[in-house]
C-alpha cells in the first residue's frame, strides 16, 4: 500500500513537472511610435492600446476615437508585419449567421467618443530556441535572455490606416522581444488570498505570476 502510495505521489509530481512556459517581455520602438507610452499609442485623434497577455501574444488593439466625428479604420489598408512579412487583416471574408449571411467590412466606423476591438492574429506560436535558454529548467537554472532591438528574433508591429475630417493618415505601431525566460508551471504560478467587500476568501485563487500588457507567452510541454 506504503509503495502505491508513494508511486501515485511520484507520478503526480512529476505530470505536474511537465508544463513548461516561455515568457516574452516586450518593448516599443520608439522611433516608430511616436507619443508612444508603454504599449499606448494617441495621437490628436485615435488612442490606440495594447494587452499582449496571451498563449501566443495577442496583437489585437483597441481603438478610440477622441474626435467628434467618425473615424473609419481601412482594414484594406492595414497590416499586421512580423519580422518582415506582412499580414493582411481584410480578407473578404463571408460568415454564416442566424440572421443570414454577412460580408466582412473592409472600412470599420468608430464613432465620436467610443472605441472600437480589432483583432486578428497572434505573434508567435513556436518556441525560441538558444543555447543560454534550459528548455526544461527547474526554480535554480531559470535564465532570462535579453536581446536589443538590432538581436531581437521577434520584431511586429502593426500598420494602421484611417482616416477622419476628410484627412486620411497612416500610423505604425512597432514592437520588438527584448527579453525571453523559460520558467516551470509552479514558477509560472502563484496563489492568492482575495478580498472582495472588506471579506477575505476562504481559499487561495490561481494568478500568473508575470501578467503584463507588454508580455505574452508560449505554454508548452515536457
């Protein structure tokens, strides 16, 4: 029994050792994001932002129109580039809906005062690769690996044409890796007490422990 018991332990310790996450930090490149904080890009029009957090970054964005009157977002005009390669994000696509069918919008309105989601692709979906970088690290070999903007395997951005007051204007948002660290799921992961109305939780709720808008990661396994 002493010896069932013992093996059951043994197994769950070491499926529980079997996730592995890489984690991406993310920088701007200030020269092509002029007013530009953090992953915020405002200009006397639009403020556009940014939340990467995902399993494979997400490069959508939220849009808001400052204006008083409409600013119309050419997705036929608007990309999506990664390391050079460029992306579209109309497609003319068709979906199938209950009401009948729909035909994808090339040119999305965004009216006075309000914000608009556009979101399409995600940034990276295979894990990097280096020779600094332990693949399946324990708490003690746990290495970040920084890069600048000239080494970085992963520079996107996006390419966004829109236009309001009759004026019709391009903006590029560029972002690059800066840094990289391959972590274990229980150092990927901490819990928490909550406090909801002055109340503490009786039990402890599961966090990431690196949540950030400037960075997003790649689950992967042993």
């Amino acid at each position: 029994m002493k010896k069932l018991i013992y093996l059951f332990l043994t197994l769950l310790m070491t499926s529980c050792a079997t996730t592995f996450y890489q984690v991406y930090n993310v920088k701007p490149n200030q020269e092509k994001n002029t007013k530009t904080d953090n992953l915020f890009f405002e200009d006397e029009n639009c403020k556009i932002t940014y939340d990467l957090w995902a399993n494979g970054g997400n490069i959508g964005f939220d849009i808001y129109n400052k204006t008083d009157e409409n600013v119309y977002v050419y997705l036929n005009e608007s990309n999506f580039i990664l390391n050079g390669f460029a992306y579209d994000y109309y497609k003319n696509r068709t979906f199938t809906t209950t009401e009948g069918t729909i035909k994808e919008d090339s040119i999305i309105r965004i009216p006075a005062k309000t914000t608009k989601r556009i979101s399409e692709y995600s940034i990276n979906s295979t894990r990097i690769t280096d020779c600094d970088l332990k693949k399946y690290p324990s708490r003690k070999t746990i290495k970040t690996k920084s890069y600048s903007i000239e080494q970085s395997p992963i520079i996107f951005s996006n390419i966004i044409t829109y236009e309001t007051k009759g004026e019709k204007m391009t903006v590029q948002n560029e972002f690059y890796v800066s840094e990289i660290a391959n972590y274990p799921a229980t150092e990927f992961f901490e819990y928490k007490y909550t406090e909801y109305c002055g109340k503490k939780s009786k039990s402890k709720t599961k966090f990431n422990k690196f949540y950030n808008t400037d960075k997003f990661y790649i689950k992967y396994s042993k």
